[in-house]
C-alpha cells in the first residue's frame, strides 16, 4: 500500500519549462527520440478533466484545514501541523470526522476518500480515518502500463528535461525517473493527458499516475 509521505519541504512546480520552436510531431509509435512538437502539441489548455462518477484516493490522504478544507495529493511538508498543496474539499465538517488534530487553529487528519470531481473541486462522500482503515490500498492506476510499449530511447539527461517538462501537464504533482522512463503524478486523467504527453514525448516516454482514481469520461 502507497502510504503518505510526509518530506521536508513543499516541493514546487514551479519549473523552468523549455519549449522549442521547431513544428515537428512524435508520431505515436515510439519509432525515435522525443522531439519539440510544435503548436499541435503544445501544453493542454484545459483544466484537469472532470470524472463522470464516483473517485476515490487509492490510499490515505491528509485532509488539511488552514481557513478552508483542502485534499492534500502528493507531497507534504514535515512539520507542525504539516503543509502541503491542496484541493478544494467541500462537504466536510470536522464534527463529522472527530479523528484530527489541531493545533494553532489548524486542522488535520488522514483519511481514505470517496466521492466526485469536477475538475476543480472534490466533493466528500465517504471518508475513513486512517485508524479504521485496514484494507490493503491499490497503487494508483497508470493511464499507461509502464515498460508495456516499444519507446524511444532516451539519455538520462533528455528523461530529466522530459521530467520538467511534464509540469505542462493539469494537476502535476511531482514527476520522477525511472527505469529509463518519466513516472508522473497527476490528480486525475480521463485519458486524454496521457494521450497528449504520448504525443509530445512518444509513447511509453512518459506514464501517469493518477493520484484520484475512478471512472473516466467516455
């Protein structure tokens, strides 16, 4: 089971991202080196998909209160009480979930959550506290099966600038090298974030790890 994992600073997104000028396209077989794509493939304009159903975590989160209920996904500063980059939460009460902490009119606790996302909001359905959750957590479900598809072969230095770059995508939350491909964590994707980065990197480059997972738009 993924745990939460507390580190020991707020990790940014804020990357110097390289765009080329060039107009060439991947061509989405994996058949040679990642190139710029041009204005085709330029970064998703639009917000982070919506789910058509139910979502959940696939392992606790932290739901983290400083004036206003957020989602935490992804890293979290290691302090006290914690810190993280979080996602709008509405339909929680606390009085309902008496399993926090709270210090300094701060509010928090680990939690497993069900319920919906509109792109830009989760909406609470179910939540478990860490103390009653004791059923085993899947991993987050890739978008794309890592090592599962012919890709180009990049050097260690292309993957770390594909690694950057990958910040384009809606809801990045960290990204990471490994095994001669770019594992990408994303709040949620429907499909098409891990057809756009297949596009711009080749296909195989890039896998995303969607950190809400669920049904997806048809």
């Amino acid at each position: 089971m993924r745990t939460l994992r507390l580190v020991a600073a707020l990790l940014s997104p804020a990357l110097l991202l390289a765009c080329g000028t060039g107009t060439g396209t991947g061509d989405g077989d994996g058949d040679g080196a990642a190139s710029d794509p041009g204005p085709a493939t330029s970064a998703p304009s639009s917000p982070v998909p919506a789910a058509t159903g139910r979502v959940s975590t696939p392992q606790l989160a932290l739901v983290m209160d400083t004036g206003r209920p957020e989602l935490c996904l992804g890293p979290v500063a290691q302090s006290w009480p914690p810190q993280c980059r979080g996602l709008p939460l509405a339909g929680w009460r606390w009085s309902e979930h008496p399993e926090h902490e709270e210090q300094d009119g701060a509010r928090w606790g680990s939690f497993a959550v069900t319920g919906t996302w509109d792109g830009e909001r989760f909406t609470v359905q179910e939540a478990v506290p860490a103390a009653r959750y004791d059923v085993p957590g899947a991993e987050p479900t890739a978008t794309s099966t890592p090592g599962s598809t012919v890709r180009p072969s990049l050097s260690p230095d292309e993957l770390a600038v594909v690694a950057e770059e990958s910040a384009l995508l809606p809801g990045w939350r960290s990204a990471a090298v490994v095994d001669s491909q770019v594992l990408v964590d994303v709040v949620y994707d429907d499909g098409s974030l891990q057809e756009w980065a297949d596009q711009r990197w080749g296909r195989g480059v890039v896998v995303l790890l969607p950190l809400l997972s669920g049904d997806r738009a048809p």
